[in-house]
C-alpha cells in the first residue's frame, strides 16, 4: 500500500491502494479542450472518464510504484465498479460533503514487473508497505500504521475478508520446488551434497562440479533468506534484501550464474536470476532446510524429572552479510529426554517413540531449519549425522 498524501492530518489513516484520481490530463487532448469539460468529468456516472479510467491507472502505477503497462504488467478489462461512497470530511464548522466512484483492477504482473516492483518497496520502504488482509481490515497495524479502505468497508461490509481473499494472486511465477516430496537439505559447506525428497527417502544429490566457498556461502544466504532468518548485511555491502525470498545484488550475478550451472541438471530452476541482478532460491519455505552440520544440541536433566532439550543454529558468516543463528528449546519428559539420549549413543530405543518424538519436537526443529534430529545409519537409529553437541555440554548433563 502507498502512504497517503496528506500523512499530516492528524487522525487519518496513513495507507491507501496503490491508485488514485481521474484528472484532465488522463483524457485525450481534443477532450481536454471541449467547452463542458469540467461540467462532464464531475458527473458521478460520467461516460468521458469511464471511458478513459484506464489511463489514471497507467498513470498512477506509473508514479506511485513506477510500473509500465505492457513491460511490468498487464491488468484485466473488465473493471470492478463499486458503489458510489459518499463521505462529509473537514475540520471545526468548515466540512465538505464528497461523492467518488471507484473502479477497482485486477492487476498480472510480469516476471520482470515482480522484482521492479519488490525493489521499489525495498527503496522506498517509508512510503510502500505490504499489508496483510487481516492488517487491511483492522483498524491498526502493529507499528501504528493503518489502511484506508472505508470505501470497502462500505461496499463489501461483512463479506470484505471474504471478498479480498478471493482475489487472484498477482505475481506471475509459480515456485518450482514445491509440498513435502521435494524437500529439500541445503549443503553443510562447499564439499557436501545436498539431501532431497521425502522425510526417511531422502537422497544425496552433488552438484555437477564442486562448489567454491563463495558458491556455498551465497546458496546458505539465500536460503536464510527464503526461510526469512535474520541476515545482517556488511556495512559496505551493495546486496539489498527483497520480500519473497529475492536479492538484489548485480555484482554477485556472476556467482550466483556459476552457481546455477553447478547445481542445475540435478535441481534444475532452484536457483532463478532475473534481470542480471535478482536471484532467489524457488523454492517453498516450509520445504527448506539445512545441513545437520550447522546445528548442535544439548539434552538436559534426568530420566525421573524430566528436562529441556535445546538446538542451536549456529551463525554463518559471508563476505556480505552475518547469517545469525537461532535456539530452539523445549521443556520434555523423562521419558522423552531416555529416548533422546538412547538415540545419542545408538541405541534403539525400547518403546514405540518415533512418532511421539515427532509430535512434540518436528515442528519446533523445522522452524529453525532442521528437518528432524534422527536417522537411520545402517541398521541403527541414531542422532542424525553432523549433529553436534553445544561445546562444553557433552551434548548433556
């Protein structure tokens, strides 16, 4: 949504849809010249202005997120007319009273109009911000700000949330790597492989020839970033973040090409560049994860109390950025903390423990990045490979 012109009102809602005004210059010029024109162009149903609505959107999207019809997107021709919405507006005994027809668009946007239009956002992040449809309908977001959609509120009235998700997606691209087969391990460090597929069938896939260290260390930033962890970028970096997972980063391209060329006949469109200056993984968040090397553990208590099991992603640090780690913790049984430190010697556990384990842990583990906490090696089930213990832990005590 775009910040709204008159921001300094005090009381008024900060945010509207991207769009505007009709005005006289969107009408073709022997139009602007006839006689009446001022008359015709203030008719609530005006024919002069419904047949030239299209060219305040051109305009509009033009100056407000500075996107081209045609080259950054396309919007559909049969235009959504809302009721008219009438509303008095001033201050003290001077109030004025105001009638507007909206046209509402459905907009497509092109491959390339997508990350025009996430680097605009990320430029101009004081004047363009995402809203979410439950942050549109309430009366304020969390930092304060808040959505200028009376007109809705007014037309749709109850069925608004109902109304606003049935609208189609914009973006034009789907993400290649998508649902629980095409799980995906990033690698550990530049000599490892990645692991794909489903929980328990998953395969080592190496990519055609070996990474450098500044190949793995641009594949681990952009998968922190489709995961949305937090990156703090170097103070001399020229890398922007983008929402959706997307980099901006023209100087990085060629890496980021070589990259693509390594990994592509095993995992082909998991890396997308476009533009020679975006690149992102395409790839489903709740699908990504990382290498078990990156992560270590610690198992605390006793098996008559019960106790805590914590896991740590560790930081990674890039030329351009501090990829920052995180800790997930967890209160559990005795019973629960027996099983994991069986586990952590090779030991199979006596009693039916797989799924409980999954159920109090799997979610928690994923949020952070790692798939699960054990496998199989061999015949015997034990903490997954590369799991470290926290240093000076044991891994327990």
């Amino acid at each position: 949504m775009h910040r709204r012109e008159d921001k300094a009102r005090q009381g008024q809602k900060t945010f509207g849809l991207i769009g505007g005004r009709f005005n006289l210059d969107d009408l073709p010029l022997n139009h602007q010249l006839r006689p009446k024109i001022l008359r015709e162009v203030s008719e609530i149903d005006s024919d002069v202005v419904k047949a030239n609505i299209t060219s305040t959107l051109k305009r509009e999207l033009k100056e407000e997120i500075d996107l081209v019809a045609g080259v950054h997107y396309s919007y559909e021709e049969d235009v959504s007319v809302l009721p008219v919405y009438k509303e008095v507006n001033g201050p003290s005994n001077r109030h004025a009273f105001s009638a507007y027809k909206f046209y509402l668009y459905e907009i497509k946007l092109t491959h390339i109009g997508e990350t025009h239009l996430l680097s605009q956002i990320s430029n101009r992040s004081d004047n363009l911000k995402w809203f979410s449809i439950d942050e549109m309908i309430s009366p304020q977001r969390f930092d304060g700000n808040s959505a200028y959609v009376d007109v809705l509120h007014q037309a749709w009235g109850k069925e608004l949330d109902k109304k606003l998700r049935s609208i189609p997606d914009s973006s034009a691209s789907s993400l290649t790597f998508a649902g629980e087969s095409k799980m995906l391990d990033l690698m550990g460090d530049s000599a490892a492989v990645f692991q794909f597929g489903k929980p328990g069938k998953e395969k080592p896939i190496s990519p055609s020839r070996a990474l450098s260290e500044a190949e793995w260390q641009i594949l681990i930033l952009l998968g922190w970033h489709a995961r949305g962890f937090e990156i703090l970028l170097a103070d001399n970096s020229e890398l922007k973040l983008l929402e959706g997972g997307w980099i901006d980063a023209a100087n990085l391209i060629p890496t980021i090409r070589s990259l693509q060329d390594k990994i592509q006949p095993s995992l082909r469109g998991l890396v997308e560049v476009r533009e020679n200056r975006f690149a992102a993984l395409r790839i489903a968040p709740d699908i990504l994860f990382f290498s078990a090397s990156l992560f270590q553990y610690q198992f605390r208590g006793s098996n008559a109390g019960g106790g805590e099991v914590r896991i740590k992603r560790l930081d990674v640090l890039t030329p351009w950025a501090k990829l920052y780690g995180e800790v997930y913790e967890r209160d559990i049984k005795g019973s629960t903390l027996s099983i994991l430190r069986e586990l952590e010697k090779g030991d199979e556990p006596s009693s039916e423990w797989d799924r409980a384990l999954r159920d109090q842990l799997g979610d928690g583990l994923r949020s952070i990045g790692l798939r699960r906490l054990w496998s199989m090696k061999g015949n015997t089930t034990c903490l997954i490979e590369g799991l470290k213990p926290i240093p000076g832990t044991d891994g327990y005590r």
